[in-house]
C-alpha cells in the first residue's frame, strides 16, 4: 500500500469513527431524556396524590375539631351553637369532594380507605341524628345504633388507616405505564 492509500483509509476509519461516535452520543442522549421525563412525571404524580391525600386530611381534620366541640357541648348538655350543624354539612361535602380527588388520583387501596373514611364520617352523621331525633321526642336510645363516642374511635380508626396506607402511595415507585412515552 502506498501512502495515499494508507492516509485514504485513515480518513474513511476517522469518518467511520465519528460517525459512530455521534450516533452513540445521539442514543445515549435520547435515553438520557426518557429518564429525565419518566422522574419528572414521578415527582409530578407523587406531588398530585400528596396534594390530594393533603386535602383530604385537612377536610377530616376541620370536621373533626367540631365533631370533637359538638361531642363536648353534648356531654355538658349544652346546645350546639346556631350554624353547627350547616358547618358540620359543608364540612362532610368539602370531605366528599376532596374524596373524589383521591380516588382519581390515588392507587386503588388508598382509595378504598378514605371510602372507609367516609363511610365511618356518614356513620357517625347518622348516629347522631337517630340519636337527637329519639332525643328530642323523649324515646331512650336504641341498642342497634351506636353511639356518637363508639363512632368516635371508629372515625379516628379509619383515618390512621388512610395515613399509613397513603404513606405506602407517596413511597412506593411510580408504576404508571409508560409505553407511549417513546
């Protein structure tokens, strides 16, 4: 071989190499930036449920602090006072809707749990009205209802069982399906 045939071949291996070279830097980029998105996406789903199980809590915890003042108003057999009880309604709805939020945005299982949440909070709702309508009309208080304070725990029960499951939510990876993200 001679000189120019050497210097050719030495050109088309450093063309070849470059070549090479940007087509890896292309793939590893383009790899780069599907990492890059599908974190982004985690940290922005992860901070939806947290907004969302954070809405939900706040709910319950307004409804409990006057569930809590109605619950000492009736063992010191005071009348509520006037608005209590549109306030313990708006409170149940923005309870709702804020349940709505988490069952669109949260795993199954989270869920199902502020459901449980709700259902202990409408239990306890409707305890307390058999019981002030028996009340009001002098019948004794029936066995099969239970009574605001057994609800009492149910409630606080279903709440600590809303928290450790979306703890468990927020933790876990993200496992959305990512097959259109290409």
């Amino acid at each position: 071989m001679d000189a120019g045939e050497i210097a050719l071949v030495g050109a088309v291996a450093g063309i070849v190499a470059s070549i090479v070279g940007a087509g890896g830097a292309v793939v590893a980029a383009r790899l780069t930036g599907r990492y890059q998105s599908r974190s982004q996406h985690a940290h922005w789903r992860r901070q939806v449920r947290r907004d969302a199980y954070a809405a939900f809590l706040n709910s319950v915890a307004q409804f409990n602090e006057l569930r809590r003042s109605y619950r000492e108003w009736t063992l010191l057999g005071q009348s509520m006072p006037e608005g209590t009880v549109d306030r313990l309604r708006e409170l149940i709805r923005n309870i709702e809707k804020a349940l709505f939020i988490v069952e669109l945005e949260g795993p199954p299982d989270t869920a199902a749990q502020a459901g449980t949440v709700m259902r202990s909070i409408a239990d306890w709702q409707a305890s307390v009205i058999v019981s002030e309508f028996r009340a009001a009309r002098g019948v004794p208080p029936r066995d099969d209802v239970p009574s605001g304070d057994a609800m009492h725990g149910q409630i606080n029960q279903s709440v600590a069982g809303f928290k450790a499951v979306a703890r468990t939510a927020l933790d876990a990876p993200d496992t959305t399906d990512r097959a259109s993200w290409t």
